[in-house]
C-alpha cells in the first residue's frame, strides 16, 4: 500500500497521538503494537516517522539491561506480553524495531 494512502495516513496520525514521545499507553510497554507501529511510521516516512523513531530510542535504549548475566537483553517486565514470551521476545522485539530501517526499503524506493 501507498505511503500516501488514507490508510496509512489515518494510522500513522492515530499512532502518534496515543503514544506520542514515549511510546508506552496507559503505563504499558507494548512490543508487539510498537513493533508494527514502527513498521507503520517507517513506511509512512517523513515527520511522523522521526518523530516516532526519536521516541523509540528514547523509549528502548534506556530499557536495555547493561551489566550482568542479561547483559543486552531488554527488561520485559513492564512489557504487555511478558507472561507469554518473557526476555527473549521482548529483545528480539525490541532488536526488531531498532534495526527496520536495515530490513525494509521504504515504499518511496524500488
């Protein structure tokens, strides 16, 4: 689908209202809506998708475990769906959103 579909659009304006600069709702981390949310907003290009991309960094860096046996890892605690995949899918989640621009061509180029 085009970047300049309505719906993408439509979703891109929706992502960046409920979420904004921190990408956690109602005291949440959310891996998997974030995920695709990036997916969304890279696509979408443009301001929604810096704003969005500052916002992740921001968000996951921090999160990341420094120091230890989890060393790399991410904290999955506060994560929506910790009690189904735990540390390990929260990291590859996270590892996922901060490395899309390295898998995925945006829509504008073939």
């Amino acid at each position: 689908e085009s970047k300049s579909s309505p719906r993408v659009s439509t979703t891109a304006d929706w992502l960046s209202r409920e979420y904004g600069d921190t990408l956690i709702r109602k005291g949440a981390y959310d891996s998997y809506l974030n995920y695709y949310g990036t997916l969304c907003m890279f696509q979408s290009g443009g301001m929604h998708w810096q704003k969005w991309n500052e916002a992740l960094k921001a968000t996951l860096l921090p999160r990341q475990i420094k120091g230890g046996d989890e060393d790399g890892s991410w904290d999955y605690k506060q994560d929506v769906y910790n009690v189904y995949g735990g540390r390990v899918y929260t990291t590859a989640m996270a590892v996922l959103c901060l490395e899309v621009y390295y898998r995925y061509l945006p829509m504008t180029r073939h």
